[in-house]
C-alpha cells in the first residue's frame, strides 16, 4: 500500500497551509481534495466579465495570520468604491442618506450590545477563558439585540448590519460571535465592520491559494474524496477516490462543520466532533453577484433578514455597468442566478436598477462544504469549540471553523492549518 508520512484531508486553505509548514520540515506529504480545484470556500472564478470571489474574499491587517500571507507572497490588496448613498429601511419606507448616517444610527446599538466584549473574551486567542461563557452562549443575537429596547429604526438598522454580518437568521445564530469578532478587532465595532467586509486581494484569493500549493511542494490530489479513515496508535488507512487507499503516519482532517460528521472514521470520533454536523450552523445565506446598467452611483443597502436580499453593495465600477455583491440569510428563499428573483429583491430599494446578470455559488447545497462562512448556533461555541481541535491519537484537526481568533474567517484557516502542523512537528526551531 502506498504510505506516506501525513496525509491532509481537504485542499482549502487550512489543509494548504499545514501541507506548506509539514513540507519545509522535510516529510512526505498528500493533500486529498474531492473537488476539481483548490482553495475550497475561497474560490475566484471569471464570470462576468470580472475575476470574482463566490466564496471568500475580505481580509484585514488586523487578521495576523492573513496579513503574514500578504507579506509573505508581496500580494496587492484594494477596496470597491466608497459608497456615495445608503439605503435602509425602517418598516416598509425606505431610509436614504449616507453610509456616516446608517453608521450613526447602528452606533449606540451596537456599542451597547457589544459594551462586554472584553469582559467575556479579554483574550481571543484564548476564547474559552473566562468561566460562566457558556451562560451567555446560550443567548442568540436576535434575543441581545432586543434585550437592548432599541427605537423601531435603530433595531431594523442593527437587524440588518448583523444579517449581513452572520449570513443566517439571527434567532439561530449566537451571540457569542459577535463578541468574538469584535474582541478580535480590539473591542471596537467599527474596526470588526472594517475588518470583515472592505479590503480584498487585488489578483484574488486565488493568487494566494495558489502561491500556498506551489510553496508547499506537496503531492496534491484533486478528484480524490476522502470515504473512510480507519486509524490506530500508529498511523491510518485512508480510503479516497474510486477505492484507492494511502497508509497515512498522520493526517490532518480539515473538513467544515457542517460536513465533518459526514465522514465515516473507525473508531468514531468524539461526538462534539460530530454532533455540531447534525446540528447545522446558523449561517445558512447566500452570495450574488450581480451586474447592472451603468452609470450609477457606488451605494449601499441594507434590508432585513426577512428580506430575500439583506445587504447589497457596490464592489466594481465600470463606464457602462457595476457589480453589486449582495447577501440573503436563506439560501433556499433566491436562486442568485436567476435574474427576475434577483430584479425583484433589489426593488425592497430601487426600481432603477436593470440587472444584466447575475451569479453565485449555492454553498449550502454544495456537498463539500454544506455552509459559507461560519456562525455557530447558540451553545456550539462552548459545547465543542475545545474538542472540535483536539488531536485524536494520529489524528488532527484544522478548519476555520474551529480556528481561536478570526473563526470563520480565511485568517482562522490559516491560524489553524498552522497549528495542526506544529501539532505534528513541534515548534520551529
Ligand atoms: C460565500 C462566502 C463568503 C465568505 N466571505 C469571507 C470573507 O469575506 N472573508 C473571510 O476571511 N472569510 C470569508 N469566508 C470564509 C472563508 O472562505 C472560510 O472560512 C475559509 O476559506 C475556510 O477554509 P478551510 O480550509 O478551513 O475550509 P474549506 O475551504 O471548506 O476547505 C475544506 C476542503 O475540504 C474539501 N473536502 C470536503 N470533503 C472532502 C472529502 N471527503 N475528502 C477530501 N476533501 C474534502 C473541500 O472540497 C474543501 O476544499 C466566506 C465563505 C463563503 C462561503
């Protein structure tokens, strides 16, 4: 049987980013990819007419394992137009002004709503640290919101900021998240609003996914899906593709949450491993892409959860069209490549716009990655969050999902496809 010293379950980033660190220590290493491509839930793609990202895109100097790749690979990073007008509404009128108007109204919500993130999370690298979390965990962001007995105005606005934000309905999506976000952006909101959704590769996260594999030198498979993992104290057999099977000293499983619990493995895996795949995330959204008439002006929009579309903006400026990139928290409530459901959602705000095209990536539905960017639901975090990166005996584990920091972000793929490498080979020296 072919063997090998660590074989990597998944080309994502996460699994990239471990094959880099256990290749430069000088070991045989196989990355198994189901899919055709690399990069998993960062995926660029030419459609029209433009290099855009059906999956992950936005990324921040205060995302520290991002930022080394940046500067490590010398990538250029910019930002869509600054929108010159926003939409939001309070009830069914639509609200008009500029993005400092909506920020304004969202501020004193969100600054109370989120007035205890360092006392829960002082440090979040260490997220489960303070006792009595699990308390709070069991709250969802819907119930936080309106503990806070916001004006009906200012709790549409703040609904809306956060369905954009967590890409699920709020009453299944823990508050917990939003702490944990925001203590990774140093307690301030506006820096966590920065960070997750302004900045992006100029060349695509697909110049970074590719520099990560060919920096790797790893033996990378793609077409080769991982059915069954029996392991032992000292290795495991893996069985992938159309019956084929590896004997592996290690391996790495970087399998997304909604998606892990699907893998059979002999003997079973911790159950907080597993339970969290039937239970599902509360992120459950979509992304579009969608190009309209030109010229308009750059603009931002937000809606409600209840809304096919909750957010929608400006992303590229061309003489005679735009791309808009929007969000919806129920990936079953619009086809995105369907251009009268996507003309009708966009009409919640304006009946100018004519959509040419439009495009995405149905995630939810995608058997390998089953969720786009993860939010727990309410309890997860501290029911499994510590057991969901706990090695098995040869076996470890690394996702974004279950990354300390930036969870759900591509930062924490790379933070935790870094420590399941180290894991394996001990500090670099
Ligand atoms: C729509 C969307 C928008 C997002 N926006 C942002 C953003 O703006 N900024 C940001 O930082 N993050 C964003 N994210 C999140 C970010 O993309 C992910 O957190 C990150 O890419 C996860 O990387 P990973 O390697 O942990 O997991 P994945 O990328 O899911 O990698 C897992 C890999 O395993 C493979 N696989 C599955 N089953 C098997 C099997 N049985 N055998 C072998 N291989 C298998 C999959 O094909 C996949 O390649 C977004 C995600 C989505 C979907």
């Amino acid at each position: 049987m072919e063997t090998a010293d660590v074989v990597i379950v998944g080309g994502g980033i996460a699994g990239l980013v471990a094959a880099r660190e256990l290749a430069e220590e000088g070991r045989s290493i196989v990355v198994l990819e189901a899919g055709e491509r690399l990069g998993g839930r960062t995926w660029t793609d030419r459609r029209l007419g433009r290099d855009l990202e059906m999956g992950g895109t936005w990324m921040h100097w205060t995302q520290p394992h991002s930022w080394a790749e940046v500067t490590r690979y010398g990538l250029e990073v910019t930002r869509g137009p600054r929108a010159e007008e926003t939409y939001w509404l309070a009830g069914d009128e639509v609200r008009r002004g500029n993005l400092e108007d909506f920020m304004g109204l969202i501020d004193p919500g969100m600054t109370r709503l989120l007035e205890e993130t360092r006392t829960w999370i002082p440090r979040p690298d260490d997220p489960l640290a303070v006792e009595g979390l699990e308390r709070v965990d069991e709250l969802n962001i819907q119930q936080a919101l309106d503990a806070l007995d916001l004006s009906e105005d200012e709790r549409n606005a703040n609904e809306a900021a956060w369905v954009g934000h967590f890409n699920g309905p709020l009453d299944q999506c823990g508050f917990v998240s939003a702490l944990r976000w925001t203590a990774a952006a140093a307690g301030s909101w506006h820096l966590m609003h920065e960070a997750s959704a302004i900045y992006r590769l100029k060349h695509g996260t697909g110049g970074l996914v590719a520099s990560i594999a060919e920096d790797s030198g790893a033996d990378i498979r793609t077409s080769a899906r991982v059915s069954r993992i029996e392991h032992d104290d000292d290795g495991a057999v893996l069985t992938y593709g159309e019956g084929r099977q590896i004997r592996a000293g290690h391996v790495i499983v970087t399998l997304p949450q909604n998606v892990i619990g699907q893998l059979p493995v002999e003997p079973p895996l911790d159950e907080r491993k597993t339970l969290p795949s039937e239970e599902k995330t509360g992120s459950q959204g979509v992304k579009a892409w969608i190009r309209v008439k030109g010229p308009i002006k750059p603009f931002f929009a937000y809606s409600s959860q209840h809304h096919p579309l909750s957010v929608v903006r400006t992303e590229y400026l061309g003489e005679d069209d735009a791309v808009l990139v929007a969000f919806g928290a129920d990936a079953g409530r619009i086809d995105v490549n369907d251009v009268e459901q996507v003309t009708e959602a966009l009409r919640t705000w304006r009946d100018d716009l004519e959509v040419l095209e439009t495009t995405g990536h149905d995630w939810m539905s995608d058997e390998l990655a089953q969720e786009t960017w993860l939010i727990q639901r309410p309890g997860q975090f501290t029911r499994y969050h510590a057991a969901q990166q706990r090695p098995e005996g040869r076996l470890h584990f690394a996702s974004g999902d279950h990354a300390n920091i930036w969870a759900g972000f591509i930062d924490g793929a790379i933070e935790s496809g870094m420590r399941a490498a180290r894991e394996i080979a001990g500090p670099v020296r």
